[in-house]
C-alpha cells in the first residue's frame, strides 16, 4: 500500500482517522494521572530494629562485607545475602544511634517492583537464622519505596484533650486501616511510635536484689504469654467436653506489676512492681507530634504505581469526610498536603498550552494557503495525531 492509496480513496483515511481517534479517546481514558512519571528505578527498602544498640553495632549488621587490615573481605552476620539479588544495580544501607537500620536496594528500570520484593523477602529468609534474636523477634520489614507522597493528614487535638500517644494510637487503629482498603493507595504511613506499655527499670532497686534487665525479660516471657490449654474429657465416655480457657497476656499495668519475679528469703514475694514503674505510653520517644501547637498525629498517603492520583485523593477526601463526622469531641482532622491541587493547575495548562498551539498552527496554515478548505485537513489531522498519541502511551 503507497501513500498515494489514501489520497485517492479519501474515506479509508478517514476511517483510520477514526479508528485512531476513537483508540485514542479510550487511552486517555484509562491513562494514571500521576504527580511524577517513574523515572527513578525501582528501589526496595529493608528495615530492621536492634533495640538497645548504637549505629556502629546496628551497622555491623548491615555490613555487607568488611576489610581487614590485610586486604582480606570477610562476611558479617546475615544480610550478606541481599547482595546480588536478582536486576539489581546497587545499595545502601544506613544505621542510628537508636537502634534502628535501613537497606535501600536499588534496581535496573523496568523491574517489576512486587517481584523485587518478593526476591528480598525470599534473600532475608535464608539470611535470618544468622541474624542476633533480638533483631528476628522485632521483625525485618520489607516494603516498596514509594517515589512521592499524595495527601498528607493530621489527627490533632485543638483544645489538648487528647496527648499525642492516645492520637497516634486512635489513628492507626481507626484512621488507617480504611484509608489502606481505597483502591489505588499503596501505603499510609503513620509517623510516630506504637501505643505500648513500658516498663521502666529502677537501677537502684534492680542492683539491690541483684537482678539484671534479662531475668525480667525471662519473666515475662514465661509469665507472659499464650498459650494452648487442651480439653476435660476428651477421651472419656462422658457426654460433655470442657474447654479450657486461659486468659493469656496481660493487658494492664496492675497485672504486669504483679509478675512474680522470685521468692525472698524471708518469704515474700517480689514483685516486677517493686522493681520497676510500669505504664502506658509509646514504645518510643524520638519523635513529637504537634499540629499547631496542640498534640497530634501525621501520616503520609502513598499511591500505587499506574494508579490515578486524582481519583484516589477525591476517594480519600470522601472516606476522611465520613471519618471526621464520628470522631470523638477534642479530636480533629485536617489535612496537611495534597498533590491534587498541583495536579489540576498542571492538566489545565497543558490544556490551555494545546488550545493555543492547534489556534496558531491553523492561523499560520491559512495565512499561507489563504484557503478555508485547506487549512480543515491539517486541524483535522492535528486532532487526529494528538489524541491518537494517547493510544501508544496506554500501550
């Protein structure tokens, strides 16, 4: 088929222009909005926690391979076992004074992010057992990196009823589990520690009954704890089967305190309480939440790749209207940043740059061919090659 086949038949070019117009339309239709395109490569980050530690100890850990003073590489613990997973061009990894770890794994573009991921989580598997207990206990977190956040909201208290700890808590188990379940959002990052209870150890008391932080942990794991208790009767010719029931672990601070530690000499018991001062409160302190001044709480909403932005923060906006109509009186909530804004001022001067440029690409047309007639086909195939262009994009 030449070029000169769609001149002389006229209407087979203009069924294909109406194919691709209506291809085209389609695509638009189902193109994401996004605030940035996916340049950057696909990233996977890897967080652990070694409570108690400083960064160098954390860091060893994460040490991938260390230098001797003879030129010699040896390996440290496990997480050896993430170099070399599979597309992956490089890492970093980086350590605090908190105990706190992150690797940041880095892959070449185009790698499916959810099977990077699963490659990781498959590497950190077989590297656990190498791992102090301390770490594995707390749990090795693996997530994708999200490029950019889209809405960002706060859960504070304008007249100080509520401190920060009971917001944080009230939003992770009301807030984000319904914000989580809106289709197309990825992550909802609540920044702040988990709601937890504290047991803090008096130096002075522990020395003079001799105890040391282990045997409390020892206590409360063989005081503390579920387990499975088994059934009356189950072999007997009896007609009824009794289940027993434990009531498992502790959940207040005058039960924790009554945790048995050791019997004295003379014959009384000590107790965790008169060791230690034992409350509710965060399980850390290294970050303060506040909102105007008052306490609050924050968190960061991530979009799923490919998803429409747009769609998710009216989604969002919707879900947190419902929200805040049942809130409990004190507690407010706001919103911090979203990127809607920014992208709707984006679509409407592309719009606005396009309509100007099909006005004076058809104006200078005209001028030279001085002909109404002539200048109709080169607007309409502009149309035609601007919206079919959507086609090859969702493609």
């Amino acid at each position: 088929m030449k070029i000169r086949t769609f001149i002389d038949r006229p209407i087979l070019a203009g069924v294909i222009s109406v194919v691709f117009l209506i291809i085209g339309l389609i695509g638009l239709s189902q193109l994401p909005v996004e605030q940035f395109p996916e340049i950057a490569p696909p990233t996977v980050s890897v967080s652990a926690t070694y409570t108690g530690a400083n960064a160098e100890t954390v860091q060893k850990i994460l040490d991938v391979v260390k230098k001797t003073a003879y030129g010699v590489d040896f390996v440290l613990w496990g997480l050896e076992a993430l170099n070399g997973v599979e597309n992956m061009m490089y890492m970093t990894s980086s350590s605090t004074n908190n105990g706190s770890a992150r690797i940041t794994i880095y892959f070449r573009q185009g790698t499916d992010p959810d099977m990077a991921t699963v490659n990781v989580q498959n590497r950190i598997a077989t590297a656990q057992g190498l791992l102090p207990a301390e770490v594995t206990r707390s749990g090795i977190t693996v997530r994708k990196r999200q490029t950019s956040n889209i809405k960002a909201l706060a859960l504070y208290s304008p007249d100080n009823t509520f401190d920060e700890s009971f917001l944080n808590n009230y939003l992770k188990i009301n807030i984000e589990p319904r914000l989580s379940r809106i289709a197309g959002v990825g992550e909802v990052n609540v920044m702040g520690a988990d709601y937890s209870l504290r047991i803090w150890l008096d130096p002075a008391k522990m020395a003079k009954y001799g105890l040391v932080p282990s045997d409390i942990t020892t206590v409360l794991d063989e005081q503390n704890l579920e387990a499975p208790t088994g059934t009356l009767g189950a072999e007997s010719k009896n007609t009824f089967q009794y289940v027993l029931k434990y009531r498992g672990r502790y959940e207040e601070e005058k039960d924790y305190g009554n945790l048995v530690i050791r019997s004295q000499a003379g014959g009384e018991v000590l107790r965790l309480k008169d060791v230690a001062r034992i409350e509710l409160g965060a399980s850390s302190y290294t970050y303060i939440g506040e909102v105007n001044g008052h306490p609050g709480s924050n968190c960061m909403i991530a979009q799923t790749s490919g998803s429409n932005a747009n769609e998710i923060i009216k989604e969002i906006d919707k879900v947190t209207a419902e929200i805040a109509q049942g809130l409990p009186k004190g507690m407010e909530l706001v919103d911090l940043m979203s990127s809607k804004e920014f992208l709707d001022a984006s679509i409407k001067n592309v719009i606005k740059t396009l309509i100007e440029a099909i006005l004076l690409v058809v104006l200078v047309v005209y001028v030279f061919l001085q002909s109404l007639r002539s200048t109709f086909i080169p607007a309409i195939s502009i149309i035609v090659s601007l919206v079919g262009t959507f086609a090859f994009l969702y493609a």
